[in-house]
C-alpha cells in the first residue's frame, strides 16, 4: 500500500515537500492551515554585517523587499539556506539546526564590533536568538516581514480526504501548524478521523500541539500513532516517517 500524507504547511513549502515525498514512492495532498502575508518594510541591507534567517518564508519575504543579494545570510538550516540559493544569495551559510546552533555558528563566525546583524522574521517567533546573540556582544534588530495567517476553515477538499479515510499520515513542522489542524478539524467535527492517521512532527513541542499535551486541554482528539523527528530538521522529519511507513505497512519493530 502507497500511503497518502497530508502536508500542512503554507503552500510553497508544502509544495516541495509533495515533490521529495513522491520521489519517494508517497502520495500526497496540501492542505495549508496556516496562510503566509507580507508585511510592507523598509530595509538597508548596506547597513547590515550580516542577515540572520529562521525560516524560509523570512528569505522569500526578505528577497521580494530588497533586491540586494550580495550581504551575507546565514541560515538556521538546509531549507532556509536552499531558499536563500534560490533567491539568489551568494553568500550563505546554514547552522543545519536550530536557532540556537544559529546563534553558536554566528558568534563563532561574526565579530561584535563588525557591525550589527539582521534578523528577518515572522510575527511569530521561536527561540530567543536576538538574546542569545545580545549576551555576546552584538547589535541585534528583528525586522518582521511577514505574517502567518490561520485559516478560518479546512478546504472542501482536504474535509473530504479526511472523512473519507483516505489520509495516512500528516506532517507537522510547528507547534502551530498542529493545533490549527487540530482545532480546524475539531470544528469541522472530523476530529474522530484522525485516529485512522499518524502525526509525524519536527519536535516534541509539536507532538504536545498535536495531541494537546502542552497546556493539558482535551482537544478530543486521538492519533493512530504519534512519531517524533530524532532532529528538529526537515531530513529528521522525513526518516520519522520512513521509520512509520515501514513498521505500519511491513510489521517491522
């Protein structure tokens, strides 16, 4: 059997994961919970020793707001690092991690006094790396350049994927990705389907999302199997659900 996954994330990056998923033998089908928008900015890049990005959508927003291409960009890890190739970046370096082993590679390869550093970001932000890179001595600024809308409802489409059984698995990446998904689909009065489906998330915070453990509320909803990446990295995520599919549909421990 070729399980079908159901992909949450804003539509360009559901996009690329649907292309590597099939490579890889899945079928698939996007149903965005979350709705990325610019926020108008004005930036001087020439001002900047370095761009500082925690997310791909940061990079896309970052490259439709200046055309400047040549400040060096380093990157959380290998998707938002693959982003800013696409735009056109020439000089980037991913921590291959998380914001923190993004704040360890910039104190090691940027000094304080060379000048300040650009965080680009979204309304929403996870970790403390402006602090963390603050306590070490350099000049810091997060400029927001984009939102991250909740969707009001669940497509027609996906509603009926769901009803109908015909998902297998969902892919998290963030904590708030899995509790729209779970609150769109307790509003839709689904919420009994996803016991027939695995939540296959980044981290342990978006398992807690995912299941409602993080703030102890009973969301009324059961997973048929909840599995966690052993790394907070899109690759990890992927293995995690390698690892499902073969014990779900071969039997191995």
């Amino acid at each position: 059997m070729t399980p079908r996954v159901l992909l949450t994330r804003p539509r360009n990056d559901a996009a690329a994961d649907a292309v590597t998923l099939e490579r890889k033998g899945y079928r698939t089908a996007i149903e965005p919970v979350l709705v990325i928008e610019p926020v108008a900015a004005t930036l001087d890049l020439a001002a900047v020793q370095a761009v500082l990005a925690t997310s791909a959508n940061g990079v896309r927003a970052l490259a439709a707001a200046d055309s400047a291409r040549d400040v060096p960009l380093f990157a959380v890890g290998e998707a938002t690092a693959r982003a800013a190739h696409d735009a056109g970046f020439t000089s980037v370096e991913s921590a291959a991690g998380d914001s923190r082993d993004l704040a360890r590679l910039v104190a090691e390869a940027l000094d304080p006094t060379a000048g300040p550093l650009l965080h680009v970001a979204g309304e929403d932000v996870a970790g403390d790396l402006v602090e963390t890179l603050s306590a070490r001595g350099f000049a810091v600024t997060r400029q927001v350049l984009y939102r991250a809308r909740t969707q009001a409802a669940l497509t027609p489409g996906g509603a009926r994927l769901i009803e109908d059984g015909a998902i297998d698995a969902v892919l998290f990446f963030s904590p708030r990705s899995a509790r729209t998904f779970v609150s769109l689909t307790v509003a839709a009065r689904l919420a009994p389907a996803c016991a027939g489906m695995a939540a296959i998330c980044l981290s342990r915070a978006v398992a807690d999302a995912a299941t409602g453990a993080e703030d102890g509320v009973d969301r009324s909803v059961a997973w048929r199997a909840v599995r966690v990446a052993a790394r907070p990295d899109r690759a990890a995520l992927i293995e995690a659900l390698d690892a499902w599919k073969v014990q779900q549909f071969t039997g191995s421990p």
